[in-house]
C-alpha cells in the first residue's frame, strides 16, 4: 500500500481534523485515509465498465455478438488524413 507524507499543514487544519476524526471515532491517519477516498472516489460516480455491461445488457448485446464485432473489426493501421 502506498504512504503519503502532507507537508506544512496547518494548525488550524491539523487541530479540525483530529476533532473530525474524534467525532467519527477514528484516528487522525483514518479520518485522512476517509477523506482522501471520499475525495476521489465518490460513491455517485460513473463507473464506466459497468455503464457500458449495463446498456449492453439492455440492448441485447452477446458475447457472441462481441466476438463477431472483434473478427469482422479492421486491425490494418488507420491511413493518414490527407488534405490535399
């Protein structure tokens, strides 16, 4: 697991997060852990793998109809756009 190291955090900031931390029962380096994951990771976000299995799934959409997609797809390099 990685480590992080916050340098010249404030007083204030330091004293208001070791009584958030009380509140929630928690220990200063755990209410950070908390906040860090609330930050980037929100429980509402789009999590596009399972956007794109959920649509697949409405429209009908097989394995078999991926493998189809994937033998029929055109694995030549795409040609240069040409403006002349």
């Amino acid at each position: 697991m990685a480590a992080v190291t916050i340098r010249n955090l404030s007083e204030e900031a330091h004293r208001a997060l070791k009584v958030r931390a009380a509140q929630h029962n928690r220990s200063a380096e755990a209410e950070m852990r908390a906040i860090l994951e609330a930050a980037v990771r929100p429980e509402g976000r789009l999590r596009i793998g399972t956007a794109i299995s959920e649509m697949s799934r409405k429209i009908g959409l097989t394995n078999a109809d991926v493998e189809a997609l994937e033998h029929a797809r055109d694995v030549r390099p795409a040609e240069p756009m040409r403006f002349e």
